[in-house]
C-alpha cells in the first residue's frame, strides 16, 4: 500500500512472505525543482542618478565627519538589505567597501545590491565603487564598478551581458583592517548541535544504522584564526565496536575505536590567509578528525579571472589511541597531494583532480567529477587508484549536497551532506582535514560568477 503524503513524502505498508511486516517513509527531492520557492528578498534598490553639480567639489574627502556619515548611511542602508558592512573608506573620486552576506544570494547581487545602495549616498565626485566581498572573514574578489557606466545600463535591455563586460573583477590582499573604518570584530564562543544518521556498510554487503548528535564549540580569536571542537554521542544503533588489534592499520580498525561513549571527534586551531593577491592558505593542528591527529598545510592559487585553481596541502598524522581521546599509537604518516580544480562553465559540471601520497604511503591519483546546481544543490562521484589498489576494484564514492533553503522556508546556507563510500580500507586513504581551502572561495570563483550574473539586477 503506498500512498503520498505530499510532493517529496510518500509512505510504503508492505508485507513480505506471510511473515514480515514493514512500513517506509521516502523523502525525495529534484534540485532542479525545489520543494519551496527561492525566497526573492525585499525588492532591489533603484539606482540613484550621479548628480550633475559638485562632481569636482572633492574637498568633502578631507572632512572626517563627512565620511563618518557616508559610512553610517551606507551601513544602516546595506543592513536593510541584509548586507553586512565590513569596512569603508572613502576617496575624493571612489568609495572602497567590504561586504559580507550570511544569506544565500549569489556573489553578483550582492555586488549589484551594494552599488546601488552606494549610489544613493555617495557625493558628486565619487566616479567608482571598490567592492570586495569576504567569505567567513577572508577577501575573495574586488569588483570595480564605474558609476555612470551603471547608471547608463539602468534601463537598457540587455543589461546583465554588458555590465558583466563593464565591471572589472580582480584579486587583492585586502584584509579587513586596511579600510578607513573596520567593523569592530565579533568573535567570541559559538556553539551548535547537529543530529546525523549513518549507515555503516560492511565488506559483507551487511550494514549497521547509526543515529548520533554532533555538539560543536567554535572559538574566534580573531578574523583569521579560531580554535574548534566536535563531540559526538551515538543515540542508537551502530556496533558495539571491535577488539583493537594487535598491530593498528590505516582505515580498517575504524570498528575499534569506541563507540558507546562520548567521543571527541575533533579539537583543531586554524589560522586561514590570504597572502597575496591569488593566494590562500590554512594551517590546522591538533585533534583533525576521528581517527588521525596531527598538522596540515594548504595552498590554493585562485588566478584573476579564471575558472580553474591549483592547491597544495602536506600533512603530519599521527594514528589516534582507541580509548584515550587525547593518546596515540605508534603509526604516523605524511600525505601530500597537488589538486586542480576546474570549472567546465557547462551545466554547473566540474572536475578535481588530486595527486599524491596517501597514508598507508601509497601514490595514486583520486578524480572527482561533480555537478552544481545554482539553488546550491551539489552532486559527486569520486574514485581513487593508488599503487596499493592497482589489481582489485577501483574505491568508489559519491557525494550529494542538499541546501535545507531547497527543503524549507528559511534562508540559510547550511546544509545536509549524504555521502557513499569514500573514507573506508586503507588503499587510497587521506586525513579529513577540516575546512578546505575551496570550500571557503568556490562561490567566488569566475565561472560561478559569470553564471550567475544575472542576479546583478535583481
């Protein structure tokens, strides 16, 4: 007996052999059709003409409380829009500003969004906007947007290609603390708990659901560097864990660790960077994930105007005690890898390419191959060969991301992330390293920008 409750919800009654009785509940969902409406926001903000007299009056520029009070207009007025003002400065012909959005808007409306509301308090003079967007502290790209050029497209039809032509996009070592005026930091403790179902898969075929709560502790020191904790409880379900045994392995002892108490997942600081114009980088130490300590490195070399990247990380682990959260065993490692990232610019697909050394100290190569929706859905297949697995089956794996703005009607950028096979056996293992460098710049890079610059005007 089946019955749909509602479009993504279907219930199944089923009997099976005059014995076994059963009911299933299935969510479903199709990223090119979400189950609610993008919320579309407050309506843009109309662009406001340049005023004809005073534009070579820039002896405003000299008067701090002049800026004091663009600044204060351009903050309250952004703030309505969501947009959070991060610094300001102000010029006799240009006004630089940093922005930063919680919200799920594409990069280019929020450039768009911010010149227009700059439009309306900036004087005569000013002929250009400086606009750098941060994600999560750290500058990505600076948009260069002329004011009469804007002004000019306000009402032209076709609009979106020739601004696109029109705005210039380059990276810069823009750190929040050159503006004139900086937002005073807000760090400090944050905290979040998180339930999460998995379904450990055998090498039988057989599998052990798992239902735990994840509790994570955030601590900002500053923009760049913060400290971070995660504890895990298993509810239900799940395996009462293996012997450990007598000699530990890379990836295949994972059932030894143990799983009934309170478990310290990670416990890492990490400085993040951007040391010059098209580089980023991380550093993190300590606890990394569940089953390895140690330090690692990244790089990631975001050229101007391109839809590829190059990164780089080392890493120093060390195997984790079984039952001590803080002990090690006497197994280390040090993986590197080389990684290309491309963006094809055809129907959101992607490619990652990485190269290295993985922590049983085999070489190989993983290939990734993804698809990114622009209501945020993320879709991947990955597979490892290394010279540990070159005469059995390839390790296989896949990924979906699905934003909770798609699954409800909230705006957030959160979201729930369903992953198959990938981390298990030790042929082609690596360290989970937490926050990658491409998660923090990939909505940043050039080609998701240009998709999505038709949202410049809304």
């Amino acid at each position: 007996a089946h019955y749909r409750v509602a479009e993504g919800l279907d219930i199944t009654a089923f009997q099976r052999g005059g014995e076994t009785l059963g009911v299933a509940l299935t969510l479903s969902a199709n990223p090119t059709r979400p189950l609610f409406p993008p919320d579309l926001g407050a309506p843009p903000p109309l662009f406001t003409p340049r005023p004809t007299a005073g534009r070579n009056n820039a002896g405003w520029a000299t008067d701090a409380n002049v800026a004091a009070a663009l600044q204060r207009a351009a903050e309250e007025r952004l703030g309505e829009a969501s947009i959070q003002l991060v610094g300001f400065s102000a010029a006799s012909n240009v006004l630089s500003v940093g922005v930063a959005t919680r919200g799920t808007a594409a990069i280019p409306n929020v450039v768009g969004r911010t010149a227009r509301i700059l439009s309306g308090v900036a004087p005569a003079s000013v002929e250009a906007f400086n606009i750098t967007v941060f994600e999560r502290g750290v500058a990505t790209t600076t948009f260069l947007v002329p004011r009469d050029g804007i002004q000019t497209l306000e009402n032209t039809p076709g609009r979106g290609a020739e601004s696109r032509t029109l705005i210039a996009t380059r990276n810069e070592v823009r750190r929040a603390e050159e503006y004139d005026w900086v937002r005073p930091f807000e760090g400090g403790f944050s905290w979040s708990a998180t339930p999460a179902v998995a379904l450990a898969i055998d090498s039988t075929g057989g599998f052990e659901p798992e239902l735990a709560l994840f509790a994570q502790g955030r601590y900002d020191f500053s923009r760049s560097f913060y400290a971070s904790g995660t504890l895990s409880y298993q509810l239900a379900g799940g395996g009462s864990g293996a012997a450990p045994p007598a000699t530990p392995s890379v990836r295949s002892d994972a059932s030894a660790y143990d799983q009934r108490s309170v478990r310290l997942d990670r416990l890492f600081a990490a400085h993040i960077a951007k040391p010059a114009p098209a580089l980023h980088s991380r550093l993190a130490f300590g606890i990394l994930e569940r089953q390895y300590a140690g330090a690692s490195a990244e790089i990631l070399w975001t050229p101007d105007a391109t839809n590829w990247a190059l990164g780089g990380e080392v890493t120093y682990a060390r195997k984790r005690d079984y039952d001590d959260a803080f002990g090690v065993l006497d197994l280390d490692a040090v993986t590197g890898h080389v990684s290309l990232y491309w963006n094809t610019g055809f129907k959101g697909l992607g490619a990652q390419v990485d190269v290295g050394r993985y922590l049983a100290g085999d070489w190989g190569t993983t290939l990734t191959v993804s698809r990114s929706f622009a209501n945020g859905w993320d879709v991947a297949t990955f597979a490892t060969l290394t010279e540990d697995n070159r005469d059995e089956k390839v390790k296989i794996g896949a990924r979906v991301e699905i934003p909770f703005s798609t699954l409800a009607p909230i705006e957030t950028r959160r979201k729930s992330t369903l992953r198959l096979g990938g981390n298990f056996g030790d042929a082609g293992a690596r360290v989970a390293t937490p926050d990658r460098l491409i998660t923090r710049v990939r909505r940043a890079n050039a080609r998701r920008v240009v998709d999505a610059w038709g949202t410049f005007w809304k």
